[in-house]
C-alpha cells in the first residue's frame, strides 16, 4: 500500500511587487507581505492599497494564496477608527488570510469579516498546546509556532489540536521570544512589537564577570545574535512533526533572495513528497547557494533538534558573513590565493582584518575575471599597500553575482503568460457573452 502523502505548503515573504513576483515564480505555493499599516516590518518595501489588490489578483490568477501581515499591537484608537477601512477593500479583493498577533484585533476581524481566515503570528507567542486550543475556540485558522520550538513540543500541538500548523524553516532568528522582546524599546526607542525594532541584538556588547573584569574574546562581540536557521537537512522531519506550512522568512530581503530562497526549497518539498525520506539527499551546491544568498556566521537548525548552544550564536559577524573563498598569503611578489570556490566575473570578495579607511569597513574587491575552483588569485598591485605586515588574509565572497544573474533570468525578468480558454455565445436579440477559464486557476472569470 502506497505511504500517504502528507499535504505540505511551502510560504515565501514578499516586499514589494517584484517580490510578490519572485515568490510565485519561483515555486511558493503561498506569500506573505504587509500593507501600509500594521505589519511587524514596517521598514520593508510595503504595498499602498492599489498595489495589494493588484497583489492578491496576480497571486490568484497563478493558483497561489496571499496572507496578509497585521501582526503589530495596536492603539484603541486605531482599532476603533482604522483598522475596519484598512482591512476592507483587500477582503472584498479575495484576500486569503490575515496573519494577526493582537487579540483585539482578532475580536474585531472575527466581529467584521467573520469568514476571513486568521493565522495567529509567531509574535503571539504560541507554545504549547494549551494556548493553541485556546486560539482554536477564539477561530483561529493556523497556528504560526513559536520559532523556539522543538519537534516534539509541535507534534504534541498538532496532536492535541488538529489544527494546522505553520513553521519557519530558514532565515533570521531572533534572540527572544517574538512578541516578548522590549529590548529594542528600552535602548533604540522603537518597539518591535510596532514593527519597529531596532535590533539591538545585533549590535556588539562586552561581557563581564562578577569582579567587571571584561571576559568576551575581542572578536567575538555580537552576543546576542544568532545564526541564520536552515533545516533542509530535517526538512522531512519536520513535515512528519505535522507542519503544514513551511515559512520563509526575509521580508527584509531582496526579490532575489526570496526566489533563490524559495526554489531550493520547493525543489527539496517536492523530492521528499516523491521519494520520501529513503530518497531524500541534499546537494552541496544546494548548501553553498543558499550559504550564498544570505548567512550569518553559517546556519544551523534551530531549536527543532536542540535546547541551545553556542554554535547556535553568530557573534564575530551579525550581517551576512559570505562563503569563504581562500586564504590569502604574502609571497615576494605580491599576494596570492588559491581559490576554495569557483569565482566568476563581478563577484565581490571581502577581505577579513583589512580595513578600507576611505569607506570606513574591509575592504571589498570586484573579481575582474574568472577564476576556477583550485586556480591562483592574485591580488591587484594597486591594494597591496593596505595588507602591510600582513602575512595571511581571510578572504569571503560576500555576492556570487552569477548565481544572482541567473535567479533574475529564471524567475525575475522573464515574462509569464497564464494560458487561459475561451468561449464566446452570440444569439440573435441577445448580448455575445464572453467566458474565459484560467488555466492556472481552474476556474471562470
């Protein structure tokens, strides 16, 4: 007898139209972005009203979902006066669900548009199953887990609940529990929970022991901020724990990260939904591209198989740290590396410990031709000045600008047309009648 299936969707951010776009194309099978008001990234490139509606019809036209973030905590004043207006015209377009972490305005969307499906947010703080029974008799649609999470703690959810369960999978993780941090209140003055946050987490500390003697390595200063997660090596794991939803996060990021992102994983969903587990292997190209993309200090799996750990903690880097390309060394005529990885044209390479005074960070160099994995690399005779009594440079490409040129042919700069089936009716004293089906929909416009 044939294993059942398990029904998986893979969730990807979106910022912006050209996001929204990366996002189908590329393979989510749902995307979710925030509108002018009320979402948790009000620093992301969000969408006016005009542009939503546009959103939630092109999504739809490809057989895709959009959900929309209203996860801030909010003002009575704004619950009373703007959230109604705000919510309407993208309901009436067909909006598919609204991801929300304030129970007032759960009240208020259940009160106004009672068949609007609510996702309760990550920053609602979900973990365990009590607190997901109790948003399953408010109406809740979707539990978004709490990123902190261990596989058993989410089976036992879905287990006890039946309701359906989303999950993040790969991106930024915060140092908090979501929704619980102040920390950003306190030192930046600006709330994450008003989807502002400052994100002190990721600014350099000294730690200090009892008698203030300063006990942090003088490299290691980002205290606080963790490594990028990345579960493809769990990832069937993870859907036989009962998540529905495989989340992306990155609405910060570029369209292009939210397309190479997302076709990695809808290329491993889809391995495992064929060949299950026994089929299941990770390319390493797979690994270095995403490594590519976006990562801090490397990734790790997050709490899913583990409590905590310091290999969990990206502290020397709190910004994307690139692949490591090679090591450079001083010879009597120059400096030279042999290359780690394949560099191609346009990459740019970051030198670690050399400081750019002029830019006021390491230096960074364009690759000007290719170089072959295992091939010399020589350094520009130009910048050797600044490597004096150096004797051996880290070297990390930080943008694999051939990777990025081929994401943006594949999924951003090719036009996509929607098959679509006609049918006219004309009938004499009576008006010609126009029906058209997509294809991609399956259904009568």
């Amino acid at each position: 007898m044939d294993r059942k299936k398990p029904q998986v969707e893979l969730l990807a951010p979106a910022s912006g139209m050209d996001g929204i776009r990366a996002a189908v194309f590329s393979g989510a099978d749902a995307v979710y972005t925030g509108g002018s008001s009320f979402g948790a990234r009000a620093y992301a490139d969000n969408l006016a009203c005009e542009q939503l509606t546009e959103a939630i019809d092109f999504v739809h036209l490809h057989g895709k979902k959009l959900y929309l973030t209203v996860n801030t905590l909010l003002k009575e004043k704004e619950l009373e006066e703007e959230l109604v207006s705000f919510l309407m015209p993208y309901y009436r377009q067909g909006l598919d669900a609204v991801i929300v972490q304030d129970t007032g305005v759960f009240c208020v969307i259940k009160q106004y548009f009672p068949d609007l499906p609510i996702h309760v947010s990550t920053q609602a703080v979900c973990t365990g199953a009590g607190s997901a029974r109790a948003y399953e008799k408010l109406g809740a649609a979707r539990i978004v887990t709490a990123r902190e999470l261990s596989l058993e703690e989410i089976q036992e959810i879905r287990k006890e609940t039946g309701m359906e369960i989303e999950s993040f999978v790969h991106g930024a993780l915060c140092y908090c529990y979501s929704g619980q941090c102040l920390f950003s209140s306190f030192a930046g003055g600006r709330s994450g929970n008003r989807g502002r946050c400052a994100q002190p987490c990721r600014l350099p500390y000294d730690l200090y022991d009892s008698q203030r003697n300063k006990i942090n390595d003088k490299q290691e200063k980002y205290l606080l901020s963790p490594k990028d997660i990345c579960t493809l090596d769990i990832l069937p794991e993870i859907i036989e724990a009962g998540v529905f939803s495989l989340k992306i996060e990155g609405r910060m990021k570029r369209p292009e990260y939210t397309a190479g992102v997302t076709a990695i994983y809808r290329k491993y969903v889809d391995l495992y939904l064929e060949k299950g587990k026994e089929g299941y292997a990770i390319d390493d190209r797979d690994r270095q591209h995403l490594m590519d993309l976006y990562n801090r200090g490397g990734f790790h799996s997050g709490y899913y198989t583990k409590h905590n750990g310091k290999d969990m903690m990206a502290m020397v880097r709190p910004n994307h740290n690139g692949v490591h390309a090679g090591t450079l060394v001083a010879k009597k005529n120059g400096f030279f590396m042999r290359a780690e990885i394949h560099l191609h044209k346009e990459d740019v390479l970051e030198f670690r410990g050399v400081w750019d005074k002029k830019l006021k960070k390491e230096l960074e160099l364009v690759c000007t031709r290719e170089v072959l994995r295992g091939q010399i690399y020589v350094l520009p005779e130009k910048y050797r000045f600044l490597f004096q009594g150096q004797n051996k440079v880290e070297v990390y490409r930080t943008k694999n600008e051939a990777f990025l040129q081929e994401i943006r042919q594949t999924y951003l700069e090719q036009k996509r047309k929607i098959p679509l089936r006609g049918r006219v009716k004309v009938a004499a004293g009576k008006p010609a009648v126009l029906q058209l089906i997509c294809a991609a929909q399956g259904t009568e416009e």
